[in-house]
C-alpha cells in the first residue's frame, strides 16, 4: 500500500490538495447551512412568541437569510465542482498506475509472462487496478476532510462554549480515530481473504467457460460445475460473515453518535438554563453535531474495503516496482549468436549428442525435423522465451549469455513467427501495426503487395479499417498467415525467426511470397524452421542446414 500511497502523492500532490479544499467546502458549506437555518427557524419562533405576548423584539431578517442562501449556493457549486474535480483526478491516478505497471512489464521477458495465465493476467490488470481507486476516494479525501472539519468547528464553538468545543473534538477525534482502527482490525483480514476468493473464483469461471467445450464433450461439465457451485457457497458465506462485521461497525458507531447527540441534546438545555447560551445558539449546536455526523458516518463503510484493496495492491507492487531490466545489459548490433543445448528433454536429438550452433550475421540457418523433434523448443529457447539452465547449455548474443541481456533490449533486435497465427480483436491495420509508430498507410499497402494480399485488402468494405472479428474469426488459416508476415515486414529486426512460415499456404503462393519478401531479408539473420527442406529454397542454399531428427 505505501509503494501506491507514495506514487499517488507524487504524481498528484498539488491536485490531491485542492481535491481536498473542494470537499472540504462542501461539508463546511453543508454543515454551515444546518447551523444557520436551526439558528434562523428558532430565533424566528422565539421572536414570533415575544411579539404574541407584547414584548418587543428585533430581529434582523436579511443576514441569516443571506447566509442560508449563500451556503446552499456554495454547496452546490462546491460539490459540483468537487465530484468533476476528483473525478478527473481519478482518472490521471489511473493513468499513472497504469503506466507504471505497464512500463514495467514491457521490461519482463516472455517467459516470466506466461509464467501467470491469461485469467490471472485479467483479475490483475483490470480488478486489481479498478481497486485501486479507493486510494483516494476512501482513504485519503474522506478522514482528512473530517479532520479538518472538527477542526475549523472546534475553534468557531470556542467562541459560543468552549467547554463543549473541548469535548465535542476529544470525542470525534476520538470516535473517528478509533473507528477507523476497529474497522480495518476486524475486517481487513476477511476482506482480504474475500478478494483472493474472488480472484481465484473469478480465473476458475473463466477457465471453465473456455473449456466447456472440452468439458461438455468428455461428460465432465455436471461435476465442474458442481466444483464450482460449492466453492461458490464458501464465497457467499465468507461474504456474509464480511457484511456481518461490517455492519455490527457501523451499528457500534452509529450508536455512540445517536447517544453523543442525545447528551448534547440534554447539555444544551441545561446551559440554555444556566444562561451560557442561547435558545438559537443551541439549536444550532444540535444541528452542527448532526450535519458532522453525516460526514464521519460513512468512514467504516470505507475502511471495511481496506482488505480488499491491499490484497490488490500487493498482488500490483511485485510487478511494478520491480524493474526486471536494470540489473541486464544492452546489446549492440548482433554479430554473433551461438546456442549450445545437452540433454534438453524436449530436444530428443540433445539427449544422445550435443548440439553446438554458432550463426554469424546475415547468415540463413535453416532446422529441419519431423514433429516432436524440438524445433519450436529450440525457437523458443533462442527468443528467450523459454529459459535454459547452465546444465542444459545456453544461448549467447555477442558472447553475452541471453538471461543476462536487458528483454527489452532484446527484443527490439529481434521478430519471431510462431507456428500459430495472432489475430487480435482489431481491424486490419491495427493488426498490422500494433505497436508501431510512424508507419504510413504506404507502407501497410506494399507489405500487403509482398504477402500478396493487396487485392484483397483492396475490396474489403472498409480497407485497413476492416474489422477482423474476435481472434481473427472471418479470415481464412491462409488469410492469417499472411497477415502476421506482413506485421512482420513492417518492423526492422537484425535476426528473424521463422517457426513454418508458410504453413496453410500452397508451394506455389510460399514460393512467391518467399521471392516478394528475398529483398528485406537480405540484410537479416535468418533462422528457418521447417519439417523438411521447403520448395522455396531447393533451389537455394542455405548457409547452415541443420536436421533434428
């Protein structure tokens, strides 16, 4: 929580003070308005009895009406005001958080990516994030508004009746402090527990969804189903044990005002006895009490969540003050790559001879071998995207060992085509040129040429801004392919590696393609992977062929 305490206040400090000064007009304003309308209505009954009984009496109208006009004009201005103010505010803090956290990930390799699943990854970057809005609108405006407000009322009832403002700031200071204090001891640890609940339950909902397929076709969705029902029950009791205490809370709380007020009530008619005040100004003590107690009333109902958004904001701090690339090296241009693996399990060829591999630049290496002999192990391991123990070998990039280089460093040299085809949920352009800058419509237009695709990218309904539907649904296995070779094309990498780039394609097209793309890969290092030597390059020589099988 102080790692996001911290980074609000740095990043919002001047517009966290006057977020605060606008609340803290609107509850002076509103409780200002409760004072002078108790003082007016009663000085006007007590006036209104002494003319009913011949006795004459003054009283100026046109102040306290102006002042009950005035406040609730500044109530509403203020508060208006306040809610657009602090929203905004809301909104910059997410952007900073966001920023923060995914600067850092940008930083992280693939494989420490992928060590978390893509539900978990949801729960974190969308739940865990929204939590941490109560920073501000639970925990940070409400208890400094409160005291600030008992303040400045402190030292106006000083002048009235200085014995009751002593009182009236020990037992708010009080009952607030403590308040705040029971509520996070008696729910912080359920709430937190709740939200581990939820989170884990939210990644088993969405697991099941995306196996119920799977799951309804093995005769197996009844009894997953009833896994989860029954979790499901542990979560609504869990919940109800957490609205249970807060509740009890805020009854406690509630309590001890309604019994403050009542003593006010009664200490208000004795000194209106004893002639330390007066009928009005009495009233008008009553009604502060109540107009305070409308701002304090609300603090356990805040600090009940407090569990919940610590458990976020732990879940949050790991992955963003961390800084995974600061303690790895930059890379220069690459000029030597070399990758020695020895009994690798998914690498059976490794098991009976080590394989030792050294490409020099602009070199085009191309690994042969049947399914299951390790060629996607083999550019995962080179991509870094699976790591490799010095007992299994290593992979070195100018004779740096590859764990020991900056990510981001690394994968700005390098473009890797996977086996399976992304397709986001996109148009075609910003399929193309997701994380790009400066690419012109040009350029997306003779990358679409080399992949020959242009024709039909012409005739789409809407061009680059034909929508591609939910993970490529509306485009072809042949489509897609091609799609993630233009995305290729668009970038700039010094080593491109190729897990069966023309897979769903025809000779003749791969052929062509291969042709179309010869100029940019000229000047690249290449590392093609193929279950047999392609008709694209018999009748070429590839620098180094090295078979798996």
């Amino acid at each position: 929580m102080k790692y996001w305490f911290k980074l609000l206040y740095q990043s919002q400090k001047k517009r966290l003070f006057l977020g605060v000064f606008w609340a803290l007009l609107t509850v002076i304003s509103g409780v200002s308005l409760l004072m002078v309308s108790g003082w007016f209505i009663t000085a006007t009954a007590l006036t209104g009895i002494a003319i009913s009984l011949g006795i004459t009496s003054i009283l100026n109208l046109y102040i306290p009406g102006s002042g009950i006009r005035f406040f609730a004009l500044s109530r509403t201005i203020s508060r208006y005001i306040e809610r657009i103010y602090n929203h905004d505010t809301i909104l910059r803090l997410i952007s900073v958080f966001r920023l923060s956290l995914f600067n850092n990930l940008s930083k992280s390799t693939i494989e420490q990516l992928r060590a978390r699943s893509d539900s978990e990854w949801l729960s974190k970057l969308t739940v865990n994030l929204d939590a941490l809005d109560s920073l501000l609108l639970r925990y940070i405006v409400p208890p400094i508004i409160s005291v600030l407000l008992i303040t400045i009322l402190t030292v106006f009832t000083g002048f009235i009746w200085l014995d009751f403002a002593l009182y009236f700031a020990l037992f708010l200071l009080f009952g607030i402090t403590s308040v705040i204090a029971i509520t996070t001891k008696f729910t912080a640890k359920l709430s937190y527990k709740y939200a581990s609940m939820m989170d884990e339950f939210r990644q088993k909902i969405i697991e099941h969804l995306s196996g119920a397929f799977e799951l309804k076709s093995i005769g197996l969705m009844q009894h997953h189903e009833q896994i989860i029902i029954d979790e499901l029950a542990l979560f609504n009791s869990l919940q109800e044990q957490l609205n249970a205490r807060i509740a009890n809370v805020q009854l406690i709380f509630d309590s001890l005002l309604n019994i403050a007020l009542f003593v006010v009530v009664v200490s208000a008619f004795f000194a209106v006895n004893e002639q330390l005040i007066s009928e009005a100004q009495a009233i008008m003590l009553v009604m502060m009490l109540i107009g305070t107690y409308e701002v304090v009333q609300s603090l356990p109902n805040h600090f009940s969540s407090w569990g919940q958004t610590s458990f976020a904001a732990t879940k949050l701090a790991a992955l963003s003050r961390s800084n995974p690339s600061s303690k790895y090296k930059e890379i220069k241009p690459l000029s030597d790559i070399k990758i020695d693996i020895k009994n690798h399990n998914k690498i059976p060829k490794s098991l009976d001879t080590p394989l030792s591999l050294s490409i020099k630049q602009t070199q085009c290496v191309s690994i042969i071998g049947r399914s299951g002999t390790g060629k996607s192990t083999f550019a995962n391991l080179l991509m870094g995207i699976e790591s490799i123990d010095s007992a299994h070998g290593g992979v070195y990039i100018n004779q740096i060992n590859l764990q020991e280089i900056a990510s981001n460093s690394w994968y700005k040299k390098v473009s890797y085509l996977p086996q399976s085809d992304a397709i986001f949920s996109g148009t075609l352009g910003y399929n193309l040129i997701l994380g790009l800058d400066g690419i012109s419509e040009g350029d997306i237009w003779s990358v679409l040429k080399t992949v020959e695709l242009y024709d039909w990218a012409i005739n789409l309904p809407d061009g680059l801004n034909y929508w591609l539907g939910e993970t490529g649904g509306i485009v072809s296995g042949g489509q897609a392919r091609r799609i993630c070779l233009a995305r290729l094309l668009l970038r700039s990498p010094e080593l491109v590696v190729l897990d069966e780039p023309f897979s769903n394609l025809d000779e003749s097209m791969a052929c062509r393609v291969w042709a179309n793309m010869a100029p940019w890969l000229a000047k690249k290092t290449i590392v093609l992977l193929t279950h047999e030597t392609p008709q694209f390059l018999r009748n070429k020589t590839a620098n180094l062929v090295i078979s798996l099988d």
